[in-house]
C-alpha cells in the first residue's frame, strides 16, 4: 500500500493506471478530515479517534499531509509518534503525504491515496493537516466531514476567522479543554457560528456548552448543517467518546439531506478538472512546449512581455503545428 501511495504520488503513469485498474473498488469508505492551527493537538486527536473507531471494528487508515512540504517524512514523524500506540495495529495504516513533483495538486493525489485506502478495505480515512493558508484548507475538499481542531488561549479563534477554517468545518473541537478559556473559546464559537448567546456573558451561562447532544439527530437544534461545537481533551482522552458520538450523527445528517452526495459529486468534478489540467501540462512538457520547472515558464513570460493568454495560446498551437513532428520525443 505504500509503495502504492508512492507511486500516484510522484505522478507517472503507472500511479496513473494503478487507480485505473483501483478505481472500480474505490467507496464506500467514510472520509473525515482533522484540521487547526499548528500543535491545536490534532494528531493526539486522531490517536483518540483511532481508538474509537476501532472498537467499532472499523479498519483506518490516516493520511498526514504536509502542504508545506515537498518532502514526506521529516516534520511529520511527530504525527507518528502520536499515533505509535496503533502502529502495530494491521487494522490501521498511517501514511505522511507531500506535494512532490505532482501537477495535479496535493488535493488531487490525497483523494486518490484516500480511494487506494479503500480499495484495500479501510472502511475509514483520516486526512490530517495543518489549517493555516488556502491550500491546507482546500484539501479538506477531499473529506465527506470536516473537524476543525481549536485550542484555547492565543487568539486562536481570530487567527481561524483569518484562515478561512470558520467556513469549512462540520465540527469545531476545542481541544486543550483542561487548560483555562476552553469554554470561553466554545462560547466565541457558539456566537460566531451558530449565532448562540452572547460571548462576553460568563461561560455559567452556558450549562450545556460542550456536551454531545443526545438522541435521534434529527431532534438536534439549530440548522441542518449549523456546525456543532465540543470541548476535549485528546490528551486524557476526556470528550473524545461524546465527539465519536456528534461524529456520527453528523454524518448521518449530511447523508440524509443529501449534502454528503453532493460533497462526492462537487469532489469527482474538481478531481477530473484537475486530471485534465495536468494532462494537458504534461504532454506540453513532454513536448518541450512548457518547462517542467514552473519558475522557468514564468521567466520566460517576462521575458515575452505580452498577455498571459497570448503566451500560452501562441505555445499551445505551436505545440498542436509541431505535434507530428515532436510526438513521442521527450525532451523534458
Ligand atoms: N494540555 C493538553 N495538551 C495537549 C492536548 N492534546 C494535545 N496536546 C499536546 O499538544 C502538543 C501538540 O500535539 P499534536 O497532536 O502533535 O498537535 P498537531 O495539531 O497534530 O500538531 P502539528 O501536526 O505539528 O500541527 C503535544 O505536545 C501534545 O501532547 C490536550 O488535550 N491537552
Ligand atoms: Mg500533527
């Protein structure tokens, strides 16, 4: 599975027909994505969940992405060392993810790695990453849910507001909650999200902020997709039963409503846009049209001087007059 992972992360053509041939036994594995701030304990988090998912017989797989990254490993062996307990577990796979050399995206490779997962019979994937900018937080695209990961203290609330992480997710944990301005954090969130109370009230006005509603989830308050809000402690363990619980029922809600549905469809649409761009890229650059570096293409733009369509335009049918001719010669 690892090498397999490798493979359709480095973007040749055999990662290309291995999902091919894959395809067929992608689905239908649950896809929850974990997001936050650097160090809000998201891996500690997922080591919870892991736990959880696996009483219930599920068989998980985790995927570590660092966008930041061109390289996996290095910065993320603190995700496994988080999650050791379960590395010896077969019913659990943990995989660290970077960019590389792939045009398609990181996005794009997660979600194939995500179906590979499941061909092999993971019934859950976990995507990890860190929410700081817009490409971290484009690939929670890939997730059917989407946890955000909250600490209390150092502004985080704001520091989420500015990352665009308030929009995405299903569920904000608020983690960290045995240290102080954990309900105080809930209280923001339940303000700013559900348009709940009022936060500069004292947190005793909130008897029930951070609890798992209980019951049919479709008696729970608010809109069907109002986000839910729950305090833990990934690090003793505290919440983490009563989160699996709102889990659960918000992914039934999405199903139900049909939004689930539309999150896969919105996905397979991006996913093929995506192929196509890199397809079309890669034969320009098999065909010496466009460098393969991406800094070189733009030098050469500001060397040409004149419109962005004009310059590729002009090199698209360049390639299309000399397609006969440079066909099949290579010349990266
Ligand atoms: N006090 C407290 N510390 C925690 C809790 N959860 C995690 N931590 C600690 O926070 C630190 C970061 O935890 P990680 O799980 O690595 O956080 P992360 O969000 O995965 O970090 P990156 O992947 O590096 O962004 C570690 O030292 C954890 O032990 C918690 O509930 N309470
Ligand atoms: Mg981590």
């Amino acid at each position: 599975m690892a090498r397999a992972i490798t493979l359709i992360e480095s973007g040749g053509s055999e990662g290309e027909a291995l999902i091919d041939l894959l395809y067929p036994h992608f689905g239908p594995a649950r896809i929850i994505g974990v997001t936050g701030p650097p160090g809000a304990g998201k891996s500690t988090l997922v080591d919870g969940l892991l736990t959880e998912l696996r009483r219930r017989g599920e068989r998980v797989g985790v995927l570590a992405v660092d966008p930041s990254s061109p390289f996996s490993g290095g910065a993320l062996l603190g995700d496994r060392l988080r999650m050791a307990r379960h590395a010896a577990d077969s019913g659990v796979f943990i995989r660290s993810m970077a960019t590389r050399g792939h045009w398609g995206g990181l996005t794009l490779v997660t979600t194939e790695a995500a179906g590979v997962l499941q061909a092999a019979g993971f019934t859950t994937v976990i995507i990890e990453t860190v929410g700081v900018g817009q490409s971290e937080v484009e690939i929670m695209s890939a997730a059917d849910v989407v946890l955000v990961v909250l600490v209390p203290g150092a502004g985080d609330d704001i520091q989420a507001l500015k990352a665009g992480i308030m929009e995405i997710g299903d569920i904000y944990v608020v983690n960290k909650s045995d240290l102080p301005g954990a309900a105080e954090l809930a209280a923001v969130l339940r303000f700013a999200l559900r348009g709940e109370g009022n936060p500069a009230l004292d947190e005793s006005e909130h008897p029930d902020s951070g609890h798992a509603d209980s019951g049919d989830p479709n008696t729970l308050p608010g809109p069907v997709h109002a986000p839910q809000i729950r305090l833990a402690s990934a690090l003793n363990g505290s919440g983490l039963a009563e989160l699996m619980v709102t889990l659960e029922q918000t992914e039934a809600r999405l199903q139900a409503s049909g939004e689930l549905d539309r999150r896969r469809r919105r996905r397979s649409a991006t996913e093929l846009e995506r192929i196509a761009q890199a397809a079309v890229r890669g034969w320009l650059v098999d065909r010496g049209i466009v460098p393969v570096d991406p800094d070189q293409l733009l030098r050469e733009f500001e060397r040409d001087n004149r419109g962005p369509h004009r310059f590729i335009r002009e090199r698209l049918e360049e390639a299309i007059r000399n397609g006969n001719r440079l066909s099949g010669g290579a010349s990266k």
